[in-house]
C-alpha cells in the first residue's frame, strides 16, 4: 500500500497563491510588504526581491495611496473592502487599472498581524469599455469622432506605401504625432523617425541641419557633420512648417525629393537619400500658391497624399478622452493621484473654443495639476481666461490660425507689449520659433523701442 504524502497546510497555501492570475500582497503593521505573490509581480513589473520588505506605496504608487486607502481602512476598522477601483504605476512607468480586495490578516487567536490585499490588473475591461464607448486608437492618437475615424481607417494604406504626405492642420491639432503614427505604421518603423521645424531656422542653418556639411564649409566648420538626411536613412523624415520656408530652400528640396540624392554643404558628391518624407503646415499651401508664396512644382510632388487634420473645436467629442489621456500622463510625469474631473469644470472645458486646439487642452490640464494633486479637478483648477475669475495665469496663445483671421502686425506688436518687448517670450506665447518671429517684424516692418528684449524674460 502506497501511502500518499501529506503537504504542509503552508505549502498548499504558497502553491494556491503562485498559481492565480491575481495579484496578492500582505503587510505588517508598519506598512512594509511581507509576502508577494507570482501575479503581483507581473502585474508591477517589480520582482519579488524587490518587493519585500519595502513600503507598499513605495512599490505600488497607486492614487489611493495618497489619501483613501482600503488597506488602511480596512486594518483600522477591522473589515473588508471588495473590488474597489484605483490604479498603480508599474515598473516601466505604465498606469494599470486594478480592482482591489483587502482583508485583515490574523492568527489563530484573532490578533490582527497585517493586511492582505488582492489586486486584478482591468487593462483589458478598460479597452473594451473604450470600445464600447465607441473610441479607437492609431499609434499616440485617440479618438471617437467621426473625422479621425476615417483618417484612421485609411492610414495603414497610405502608410504601406513610400509616397510623399502632405499633413495640414492648425496649430496644436498633432501633426508630428500623426506623422509618427504614419512612421510606426510603415516598413520602415525601425529605422530613425526624425522630425525638424523648417520654420525655426534660416536657410543656411536649415540646409546644414538637413544635409550636413564638411569640415572647412564655413567658419568653426572643424569636423564633417551628418544632416538629418543622413541620419535618418532608411527612415522617415518629417518637414514641419514647410510653409513659412524661402523660395530658395523651396528649389533645393524639390531636387532632393525628384532625385532621391542630397548634397552636404561645402562637399563635391552628392549622397543618395533613402528616406521618406513627410510634410507638414498650418497654412493653406495651395492658396499660398496661387498668391506666389510657395513652389507650385513643390506643392504638387509633396502632395501625392493628403491628410487635414480637424480643429478640436470641430471633434468636441473627444475632449473628455483627451483630458483622460492628459490626466493619466500627467499623473506618471509628476507622481500626483488626480482621478478625473468634476463635471462644471468638464463643462467649461466643452464650451472652450480652443484656438491652440489639443495643445492647448494639454497646457491647460497641466495647469490644473499645478494647483491639484488629488481627487478631482475643479473649475478652480482652471487658468483664469477659462473661469473668467481674476487676471490670467497666462493668456491663451494666439495662433497661426488666428493670425491669418486678424492683422499680423497688430497681434504680435500686442504680444510684444505684454512681454515687455523681449523677443523670446513674445514668440513662445505667439507659438513661434524666435528666428520666425524675426522675420515677421522684418516683414511687416515693425519698429520696436529701443529697449532691453532679453533682460525681462519671464520663466515660463
């Protein structure tokens, strides 16, 4: 007769818990973690090792650590808490929802020795809640309206081929993310993704940065440098603000982009370029066409595809996604519990008009979080020019968008005003590149005082 072997009560009960898909921890009464299972290390990302014998918010950073914990509750009332919803911050930096069970942990006698808690990684209930809601996703972008979904529908296509796109879009509506996305998309997603602001810079500089240049080109020109051309072969190169640059850069571009070869400032033999490109403007190129502003030979070879980008004020619908996204990305950057938004100050923000579209929806729940490190955001919360209450914080930012609704002049002469002239704030509020608010006051010969445009500068 064999006879079977008897396994510890401990053994069976270590065995059940390294065998579940929950997460399971305990700790003593001083908060430090004494046992953490198989799934819990999974699901944080942390090992085990790691895990023991650390503070559980240490290894957890979940919003409920920062104020209505159910652990703690449940070790000072002496009763359990099932399934309430919280979310911690994993090894890698990812914010994963949980639903979460706590209990006493007690001896034989009764005596309470700690807390036990079991946690239940809902990534998967929470995409197909976004589902249901009726939202989709392409790379970083995130929607439910009905203007993105058809540009989401087509993008795999366009990016499988190797044609030119042409991105418009107002300012702030994410260009260089749908550019991205194109890029992640594409045969080519692992090579170099680079993105440069052509109206940032001058031509000189501008042809340096993409072509590069050999040592002796011009002066302190020491050693040969790669342009981005050279740097992204194989890749994707993204041409930003591809409206505001010169007929003569315009020329040389074309040739690139005809020839598939580029020429390194100060060098003899031309560089084959296999990249793709991508451009991108918050102007209107063809009517910057037919006024002589822009190559119409240009135009048509970086036209092959077009993608317009909708305003938000034009996708409202994807405002409460967004602030959640915003939310959620701001509460892993600045270690904060901010759990969502109160409905008068989710009103407020569905009214807004937005002319510095979802950038400026992200500036202003980055505000928000300057002034709220947990709960709910409120209408308080919000900068001033949203409540009506006060002097701004910082003005909203006019645009390019609102620039060609208004006089050039008069805008930025104003934006100057209020930075006390200095240059760099004015451009930073006016979204503009310093350089490119240098040639705007050459252009429409705007005379400034003579005063100090650098002393002032205000932090941001």
């Amino acid at each position: 007769m064999v006879r079977k072997k008897k396994i510890p009560t401990a053994g069976v009960t270590e065995i059940i818990l390294e065998s579940i898909s929950d997460g399971v921890f305990t700790v003593n009464h001083e908060w430090r973690i004494t046992s953490f299972n198989r799934a819990a290390e999974e699901i944080t990302g942390i090992p085990r090792s790691e895990a023991i014998g650390r503070y559980c918010w240490e290894v957890f950073r979940s919003n409920m650590c920062e104020g209505d914990c159910a652990l703690r509750r449940t070790m000072k009332e002496g009763r359990s808490f099932v399934s309430s919803s919280t979310y911690i911050i994993s090894s890698d930096k990812k914010r994963i929802p949980i639903s979460v069970s706590t209990a006493s942990l007690r001896n034989e006698v009764g005596d309470i020795l700690g807390g036990v808690e079991t946690f239940r990684d809902n990534t998967v209930v929470e995409e197909l809640r976004r589902e249901l809601n009726g939202s989709f996703q392409q790379g970083d972008m995130v929607s439910r309206s009905r203007l993105m979904e058809k540009i989401f529908a087509v993008l795999p296509q366009i990016a499988e081929s190797d044609s030119t796109v042409l991105i418009e879009g107002d300012t702030g509506t994410g260009k260089e993310i749908m550019a991205k996305a194109l890029h992640d998309l594409s045969m080519r997603r692992d090579k170099p993704f680079v993105a440069i602001n052509c109206g940032a810079l001058p031509d000189t500089l501008l042809e340096s940065e993409l072509f590069g240049y050999k040592a002796g080109a011009f002066t302190n020109a020491a050693v040969d440098k790669p342009g981005y051309f050279a740097i992204a072969d194989g890749g994707t190169i993204l041409l930003d603000e591809l409206g505001e640059t010169s007929p003569a850069f315009q020329v040389k571009l074309l040739r690139v982009i005809e020839e598939h070869e580029f020429q390194p400032l100060g060098g003899v033999q031309k560089q084959r370029s296999n990249v793709r490109i991508l451009a991108a403007t918050n102007r209107d190129l063809q009517a910057l066409v037919e006024q002589g502003g822009f190559r119409r030979d240009l135009f048509y070879r970086i036209n092959i595809v077009r993608l317009l980008l909708p305003a938000l004020r034009e996708r409202k619908e994807d405002i409460p996604l967004l602030i959640e996204r915003f939310i959620d990305k701001m509460n892993r950057l600045r270690g904060k519990a901010v759990t969502g938004i109160e409905p008068e100050a989710l009103d407020r923000l569905m009214n807004h008009e937005y002319p510095g579209n979802i950038r400026e929806l992200e500036n202003v729940i980055e505000h928000a979080f300057i002034l709220c490190s947990q709960g709910k955001i409120g209408i308080h919360h919000l900068p001033a020019y949203l409540t009506g209450s006060g002097v701004p914080v910082s003005a909203p930012s006019p645009t390019f968008h609102a620039l060609r609704q208004a006089s050039e002049a008069e805008v930025i002469r104003e934006a100057l005003q209020r930075n006390g002239y200095n240059r760099q704030a004015a451009a930073r509020e006016l979204g503009l590149h310093k350089s490119t608010l240098f040639r705007k006051l050459k252009k429409l010969n705007l005379n400034l005082p003579e005063v100090d445009g650098r002393s002032t500068l205000p932090k941001p």
